[in-house]
C-alpha cells in the first residue's frame, strides 16, 4: 500500500511530495520523479499533494486488482473510471460529482501520459486514453488552418458528465453579516480584503507591508498607479508557504472601506511586540506561534467559524466568488474582471457569467407580466 508523505528539503525547505511503500518504507520512483516534475512546473505544494495522492489510489487499485500499471489497458481505466464514480467521499458519505471524478482520474490518466513521454510506460498506452475529436463551435478568431485540420483536437476517451453549477457566493447581507461578526481587526480586514478584492486567500497571506498602497498618491514610493490598491507579487520564499496562483504580478484597486479595515489593523497589530521583526501583513496574534506570519489552516479555520457563528457555511475562496459575482452583475466588463482576478484564460472568468436562480425567475415573471396585458 501507498501513501502520500511530505518530504522537505533541510537546505531549502522546499515541499516534495511522495509516495511512500507502507511495508518497506521505500519511495515510489517513478511518482518521485513526477512530483519533481511538477516542483518544477512552479505547481502548488496543495496542487503536488492533490496529485501524488490521486495517483497513489490509482497506483493503489491497480495492485489490489493485479493489474500491472505500466500496462493497463483501456479496459481496466474504464474500470477504474467505474470504481472512482461508485466510491462514497468518506467525510460527506456522497457519491463524488462528475467533475470530482475527471480530476482522480484525468490525473492517474495525466501520469500515464508523463510516463509515456518519459520512457517509463510503452506509448501505446497513454494512446489509448485519447482520441480525435471535430470542434463543432470555434472561438471568434480560430484559426482553422489548412482543411479545417486544428479543428481536430486529442479529447479524453474516459469523462464523466458534469453538472456545472455556479459557484458558490454569500448572498445578500451575508457578506455584511460575517464583517460585523468578525472580532480581531486582522480579521474584519482579512475579510474587507477577500470581499473587496477578490484575492485567493494565498496571494492575501503573501502579501508584505510594502504592497499596500494606501495612499491617493504612492509615487513617492516608487508607483505610478493612482489611488488606493494593492500588489500581488509571486513569491516563492513565504515563510508560510502561501502563493500567488498565476505567478503572475498585478495590481488590484480597493475602496475605502478596506482602508480604513487595515488602519485599524494596523493598530491591533503594532501592539504586538513579537511582530515587529515580521514584514508580512497578516500574523499571528497568539499562541506560540505569535508574530509569526499566518498560515492557510489558521486563516480557513477563521473565516469557517465566523461564517459558523453567522449561521451559514463560509470558505476563503467564496469571498473570491462573491466579488467576481458582484462586478459581473454590476455590469463590468468580464476583460476587467478577468484582470481584476489574475486569470489567464478567460474560461475562468466565464463560470461568473451563470444565470442565478433570481435572473431565470425575473426572466419568467417578465414574460409573464407582459402576456397578461
């Protein structure tokens, strides 16, 4: 049996994660190698461990059922595809979602193809998880290229139906209830700050004291950006491992009312002595851990027991939705938007463009309202 273990670096502290045989203690090579591979694309130490851990089920499942992986027909993947799909997630006791199922097994499906490009797998196996398929709509732009050939693309042989729903948001009053709940003024401003600008939590977590710009003018520091904003800078030395996702520096406008949240911070956080050594925005306000900058698990834990104490369900990411949500629907463009939140590709930013169950009822009742004259 395989399982996922951290291993970090004592010369760097860098993350590697790998799969470790419970009986002999030995590594896997050929996932060790991969998640080197992915070290080596800049992926997440979480993006490393999602995958490692996929593919050690993957791994897992085919030892259980005698099937030599470097081997596995398509067959057997079908299988496995079948096996994932009727597997209850232990803490939810549901059967996993479509789009759950594609992640497990597009990464052992991603794995295989790795190996194939490595030499570690004959190519006719990772062959098999794809075929040719004819894009029927194209973007505005595509080229097609001689005889409509790059309308041919490799699709996954092995997908499962998705249902693709919004995401998830605080509605109305709820983002203004979970403000006022919040007690510490780190808090209240972490929150101002998630809402009003729609970071990820990790790029909040990486920020230094030198990205706020809170100033109407800031360029006696060096900027030409006016009014009030702040920098995300990709960073790969945050003591708290936290990271800026696209790796890509931008800057972000916030309104007053985050402002003056983080005067008061600073206020609260001057006051602790263990701090002042500490260059990073957010710290840690207690425990043995005091002045030290504040990790992922302590800022979740946060933001779920306000959003508990409200009386709804509350994570980071939603604060993200929630003010991608409220520029589209305040009517920005989704190019702004698509800058706003860092994404490179503008798919990301289209999942905020879903009709919510408020427009499909004022949609009816317009048609309605209009046949009954």
């Amino acid at each position: 049996m395989l399982k996922a273990e951290k291993a970090i670096s004592p010369a760097t502290g860098a993350v590697t994660w790998l799969l470790i045989d419970d009986e002999s203690y030995r590594p896997h090579q050929e996932s060790l190698e991969y998640s080197i591979y992915l070290r080596g694309k800049n992926r997440s130490p979480e993006t490393q461990r999602s995958y490692i851990t996929r593919v050690g089920r993957f791994l897992n499942w085919c030892s259980g059922r005698g099937t030599n992986w470097k081997t596995v027909p398509l067959g057997e993947m079908a299988r496995y595809k079948f096996h994932v799909e009727h597997t209850q997630i232990s803490r939810t006791n549901r059967l996993p979602a479509g789009k759950t199922v594609n992640a497990v097994v597009g990464t052992a499906c991603g794995f295989l193809r790795w190996c194939a490009a490595t030499g570690k797998v004959a190519p006719e196996v990772a062959d098999a998880l794809s075929e040719p398929r004819f894009l029927q709509y194209t973007p505005k732009g595509f080229e097609e290229g001689e005889d409509g050939r790059f309308r041919h693309i490799n699709a996954r042989v092995l997908k499962a139906a998705e249902i693709e729903l919004p995401p998830a948001v605080l509605h109305s009053g709820q983002a203004e209830r979970i403000l006022s709940a919040t007690r510490p003024a780190r808090d209240r401003f972490l929150l101002a700050l998630l809402l009003g600008t729609g970071l990820r939590i990790g790029e909040a977590l990486g920020l230094r004291r030198g990205d706020m710009h809170f100033l109407p003018d800031s360029q006696h520091l060096g900027c030409s950006v006016d009014g009030a904003h702040v920098h995300v800078r990709p960073r790969q030395d945050n003591a708290n491992r936290a990271r800026a996702k696209s790796g890509r520096h931008r800057h972000v406008p916030v309104e007053t009312a985050v402002v003056i949240a983080y005067r008061d911070h600073l206020v609260e956080r001057d006051a602790i002595r263990q701090a002042d050594g500490c260059d990073f925005v957010f710290v840690n306000m207690a425990s043995r851990h005091i002045g030290l900058s504040m990790s992922y698990s302590n800022a979740k834990q946060i933001i779920e027991r306000t959003g508990n104490r409200c009386g709804f369900r509350a994570r980071p990411h939603m604060m993200r939705h929630t003010a991608a949500t409220a520029w589209i629907r305040g009517g920005v463009d989704p190019d702004v938007v698509q800058s706003l939140l860092g994404h490179v590709s503008s798919a990301s930013t289209a999942v905020y463009l879903h009709a919510s169950d408020e427009d499909l009822r004022t949609a009816v009742d317009s048609v309605v309202a209009g046949v009954g004259r």
